[in-house]
C-alpha cells in the first residue's frame, strides 16, 4: 500500500495559504470568460424547468446537510484550519462571490435545493439560527469524516459526531415553533430530507496517511471499512432518533482518481490509487448494504437513499465528451503536476474555460460536475446514481 504524506514544500504553500487567508487577501474580481457565462447562462433554466414539472411549491419543507468540503458552504470560514476556501478565486462563478464553498460556484447540495424547489440555498449553520432554521441547515465542514481524528493534520473542523450534536440542538431549538407539540415537530421531522456525505477524508486525511495516523497499521482495509460503517450506522441513527425519517447517504468518489493522488502516484497499468479505490469500494458496498437494512425494517418508518458517488464519478470520466468536459484529470486551478500538488492559491488565476474542467482543484469538481451530480440524483431512473429510489421520488413519498 503506497504510503503518502504532504512534502515540506507542500506544507510550507499550504500555510502560506492560511497566512494570506487569515491576513485578508483581496483583489478585483477576476472575470467570467464569454464560454463559461453562454454555458451558465443555461443552466438555471434547466434547473429552474426541473423544478416547475415537479411542483410550483417546495416538495420538501427542508434540508439538512452532513458532510466535509464537498458541501462545506461556510462553517470552516471562522476555525483555524487549512481546510479553508473563504478566498479569491473560491466562488468566481457563484453570485454571492468568495463564501467558503470547496469550488467555483455551486456545490451539489445548493443544486439539489434547486430542484427541490426551495426558495433559497441552505445556510451554514455557523451563521442561522431562529425561525430561519424551519428551511434547513448546513453542517458540513472541510476535513471533516465519520472518526472524530480525521482531518486533524490540517486544523480544527467539525467532525460528524459534531454535527449530529448540531442538530440535535437545531431540533430543540425549533420544537418552540411547534409550542413544543411533539406529534407536530415529528410530522415535520419525517417530511425534511437529510443529505450525508461522509467518508473521503477518512481514507484521504487519515488511512492513507500512515505518517500522521495509526489506522493503517491496525486495521487491513476491509476491518477498516468496518469500523468506519459501524461508527457511520450509529450516527444515522441517531439523526434517525432525533425525528429524521428521509435521509440521503452519498458514498465515496473515485477518490485514487482525483488530480491530488494522480499527481503522486506513479503506479502500473493505471493512472489512479487503485489501492485506495479498491479500499473505497469496500466502504461503499457495506454502506449499500446498511442502507438496505434501515430500509428493511431496522429504522421503522424510514426510508434512505443510498447514491452511489464511485460509479457516476467513473462516468463522467468514461463520458466525459458527451458532457461537455475536455479536462478531466486536472485541477482548472492548482499548482504542480496535474494542478493537483498545491491546491488552488488566494488570488491564483483559474483556467479561463470552466465548463469543460471535471475538477475545480486538486479535490473538488466544478459546479458544472455538481448540477450534472445533482439532477441525475434527483431525477435518473438509473439505480447507477440513485438505490433504491431517486431523490425526486424520496421528497415525494
């Protein structure tokens, strides 16, 4: 198993990069390319279509949202971390600018509140509280998994036994609203959708980083998995004892795949880890699993949503011209070898043409990855996105 740690020049880039993210780096506003602004210009009105044929109302009255960097939308802006995307050019392409999301504009779950029919993108919850929080919340913070010490070689963060605590707080915070009727806050509970997407930094920011963790030499891959699948069921439970009845769980990308590690690894017959995809792999079938369980009877009443990230990643890889992409092992902003060494530097120039870049840096996609993400999770009849039902299908049960 190939063994992986930051270089020294490495560290040295990414503290530079909170040394300028904490000194408050500014500089005009870089400007969106005529390819990119056409492309975009599109987009709303796909989502906004998909939206009007479900329902002119919300089809859910929330959405709660567990996760790490790929749906971090600002909570991690205020923590001492490197986990951190509070600057330029973060948020080139989103409208309200540089807000802490991990990429160039939306994040997925901004898209599935699209679709959703919400009238707004869901709020950190670093910065809601009150009655706002009767439309949803945010969790996710970047370097967060499911083990309490992952991500700690890059600075504080909020791990997922935090954010369940979060909101179990946020649940007795609102029950006020109901006049703390208990059969009222439960009918709502069971009508919110909850997204979770934990993992990747459990394999990336700890498993396979034997220099500043110990997992990789107590448990072989498959004890791992285990481990992490049983600590991840108890979470799921318990956001399923604070009222939560529709929950989408997401699985682990094509991790071995991303610019990150296809900058590092030199293996043989593949550009990618395949030894941490394989690793991955038995994660995300025991997840499906555990999803098929809950649906089985072990959470009466619930129904979950299991998205299967690794393969509808590998396809856009496999498809990527019939979606547009040209780029798809490469950051559209990073630095070194596949722009995947460093990721994305304050106030370093992105690649002009975005639309066609799969990722936006050494870990995250670009918006347009994530509103492809999103509405073949909302609305694909193919159980390749979605198990056992899509999204559409959830918030209408």
């Amino acid at each position: 198993m190939m063994m992986m740690m930051r270089s020294f020049s490495e560290l040295f880039f990414l503290g530079l990069s909170l040394w300028v993210i904490l000194a408050g780096a500014s500089s005009q506003e870089p400007q969106v390319p005529a390819s990119l602004a056409r492309a975009r210009s599109q987009e709303p009105q796909v989502l906004a279509s998909l939206a009007r044929a479900c329902s002119q109302e919300p089809q859910v009255p929330a959405l709660f949202i567990f996760g790490d960097s790929l749906v971090d939308n600002g909570n991690n802006n205020a923590i001492l971390t490197l986990a951190r995307a509070n600057y330029r050019p973060y948020g080139i392409d989103f409208p309200q600018g540089t807000t802490g999301r991990f990429t160039n504009g939306r994040t997925y779950v901004d898209v599935l509140a699209q679709l959703l029919g919400l009238p707004n993108y869901i709020p950190p919850y670093a910065r809601i509280r009150g009655r706002a929080l009767l439309r949803g919340a945010n969790y996710a913070s970047g370097a967060a998994g499911i083990r309490d010490e992952t991500g700690n070689n890059l600075g504080d963060h909020i791990s997922m036994n935090r954010q369940v605590n979060n909101f179990a707080r946020t649940v007795q915070e609102i029950s006020r609203y109901f006049r703390r009727d208990n059969n009222a806050l439960s009918g709502y509970l069971s009508k919110c959708i909850l997204y979770c997407g934990l993992g990747s930094n459990d394999y990336l920011n700890n498993y396979f980083m034997p220099n500043f963790y110990s997992t990789s030499s107590q448990y072989t891959p498959q004890e791992y998995a285990a481990t992490l699948l049983q600590d991840y069921s108890r979470q799921l439970t318990d956001l399923y004892n604070l009222g939560a009845r529709k929950i989408v769980v997401a699985g682990v990308g094509q991790i071995g795949c991303i610019p990150y590690q296809l900058a590092r690894y030199n293996g043989n017959g593949s550009k990618c880890n395949e030894d941490i995809n394989s690793a991955i792999t038995l994660f995300n079938s025991g997840l499906r699993k555990l999803v098929d369980g809950f649906n089985n009877g072990q959470l009466p009443g619930s129904k979950f949503v299991y998205l299967d990230s690794f393969q509808s990643s590998k396809d856009l890889v496999a498809n990527a011209a019939s979606y547009g992409f040209k780029v798809v092992d490469k950051g559209c902003c990073g630095v070194g070898r596949n722009n995947g060494q460093i990721t994305c530097l304050p106030l370093q120039q992105p690649c002009e043409d975005r639309s066609t870049y799969l990722f936006w840096d050494a870990f995250h996609p670009t918006e347009v990855a994530n509103i492809i993400f999103g509405k073949k999770s909302y609305s694909s009849r193919s159980q390749s996105y979605a198990y056992p039902i899509n999204i559409q299908h959830l918030a209408m049960l």
